[in-house]
C-alpha cells in the first residue's frame, strides 16, 4: 500500500514507520499497528472525551455501495485490514439491521494485535456491536445476540414492540432505546451512546442508516474506500434517503492506494 497524503493539509501524512522517513510512502503492506496509527480516534478533549462519529463504507466507481446484496464482491483484502483496524479501534460499531440481516454479522472478535493497545485506552477486548431497529425483526438466536464477548446493543424507539423488546433482552442484549416513536432518532442515538461510555464510535451504515447520520450533522469522518470496479445497475449509493438542504463539505485527511483501491478519509472541517 502506498501513502498518496502528500497534499491532504493537517492530520494527514504518513504514520512514522520503520525505516527512513519515504518508508511510509512506498508501496509495501502496512502492518495494523501502523494502520492503527494512521487511523487512530482524535485525541480526547481536555474537558473529557466527546463522541466521535466515522463511518466506513465501499464504493464502486460508479458509486455502488453494494453487489448483489453485499458488499465484499466490491472489496478487497486491504480493505478488510483496514475495515479489521477501524474495528479494533473502536468502542462501539453501530450498524443498520438490514445490513445485519443481509451481511450475517457475527459478534465483533478480539484480535490479539489490539488487545494492549485497547486495555491501555480502556477499551473492552472487542467493540460492542449496536444494532439499529425500529422492527426489531431480528433473529435474535444468532450468536451476535446470544454469545458476543461484549453483550450486543440494540438501539430501537420507545414505541418498539415490547415482545420483540423483551425477545433481544431474553437473548442477552442490552436494548437502549433512542427514539420516542419506533425509530431511533440519530442524534440521540450518539448521545445516548456516549452516555455508556462509547465515544470511539463506528459505523459501518448500510446506506439507509448512514443517511440519517449525515442528515442530522453527526458524521464527523468518512472512511471511503475507492473500489476501481464499475457495476452499473441500481445498487444503492453509501447514503440513501432525503437529500440535505446543503451539502455538507468535508477535508481530505488522508489518502492511501493499493492496486487501484484507494483508502480516503475525510473529515468534518
Ligand atoms: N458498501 C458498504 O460499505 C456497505 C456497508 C454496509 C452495508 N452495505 C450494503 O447495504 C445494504 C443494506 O443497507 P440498507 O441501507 O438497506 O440498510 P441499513 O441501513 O443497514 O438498515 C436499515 C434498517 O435499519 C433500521 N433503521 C435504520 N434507520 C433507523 C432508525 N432511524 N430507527 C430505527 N431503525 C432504523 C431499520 O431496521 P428494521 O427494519 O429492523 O426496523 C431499517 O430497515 C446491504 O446490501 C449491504 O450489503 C454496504
């Protein structure tokens, strides 16, 4: 992979890697400490941390966020190292339950590479996963909900069905309700996430879910990967719903390139 930052301006340019100072911008594979690094959390505020919000999604050139359902056929294995960095960084990734439906998510691990590095930041060994649902239309026998090593967090609104309430909890989820209809209110769902302690916070969409973020001015980082496919079609884009009344302008903050991938992030000015 190679450091293509160069121009990006403040908070961008290479991690210090080992070697002489060009190491960083050659093409060689990063190890995830040095991608740790390159994607490390802003440092906490000195009147306590505040939540910060990044998103992580792929998109084809033509702006397909997914293929046939899913997003690995538009993916590579750079992109799940870095999508595995963003994870062990974490302390929460919040995620749509379409994608949980359609992706099969299972229970975040704890990888080994991480593990110092969060016990120093006080970070379980794994990111809670916070799944998104006004339905709560889930299986809630799957192993994310029944046997994660951080218990998994359903976020849903006050008016959610109260079965299906007491099924997630049944199955070990702590259900945190962020919203006064069925729906959760984006704003209130990163409050109330800070307000378990989660402010390393990690979305990785789908469009719908990532849409609301936007539009409620929450996002405060984007981490895109550029994937050199094109695939036509009507897949979704990495946002969908309504439109902002103006579109919100974001800085370049950093810019890696593997094989045509290119790994942007981009930040709230
Ligand atoms: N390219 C990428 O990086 C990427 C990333 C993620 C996903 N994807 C793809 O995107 C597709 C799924 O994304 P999607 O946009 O259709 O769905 P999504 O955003 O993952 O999930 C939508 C669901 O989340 C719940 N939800 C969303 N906003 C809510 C709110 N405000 N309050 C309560 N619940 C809310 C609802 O669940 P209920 O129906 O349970 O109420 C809704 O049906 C998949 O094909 C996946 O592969 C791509």
């Amino acid at each position: 992979m190679t450091d293509r930052t160069a121009a990006s301006g403040p908070g961008g340019g290479p991690p210090p890697a080992p070697g002489d100072a060009g190491d960083a911008a050659r093409d060689r594979e990063w190890s995830l400490a040095e991608l740790a690094r390159a994607y490390a959390y802003p440092e906490p505020a000195p009147d306590g941390p505040r939540p910060w919000l990044r998103a992580n999604m792929v998109s084809t050139l033509d702006g397909a966020a997914q293929h046939d359902g899913r997003s690995q056929p538009i993916s590579t294995a750079t992109d799940m190292r870095i999508f595995g960095t963003l994870r062990g960084l974490a302390d929460v990734v919040v995620v749509g339950a379409q994608t949980v439906r359609m992706e099969g998510y299972r229970p975040a691990r704890a990888r080994a590479e991480f593990a110092g590095p969060r016990e120093a930041a006080g970070q379980g060994p794994a990111p809670a996963v916070a799944v998104v649902s006004a339905g709560l239309d889930l299986d809630f026998s799957l192993p994310l909900f029944t046997s994660p090593l951080v218990p998994t967090l359903v976020l849903t609104g006050a008016a959610a069905a109260p079965d299906r309430v007491a099924a997630a909890r049944r199955a070990g989820a702590r259900v945190v309700v962020a919203g006064d209809g069925t729906g959760v209110d984006p704003a209130r769902a990163v409050r109330a996430l800070a307000g378990l302690g989660h402010t390393r916070l990690l979305t990785e969409g789908g469009p719908r879910l990532l849409g609301q973020f936007v539009a409620a001015g929450v996002l405060d980082e984007l981490c895109l990967t550029i994937s050199p496919m094109l695939t036509a079609g009507d897949a979704q884009r990495i946002t969908g719903g309504p439109s902002v009344a103006v579109p919100h302008r974001f800085a370049l903050a950093s810019l890696l390139e593997e094989e045509g991938f290119l790994f942007a992030r981009y930040r709230r000015p």
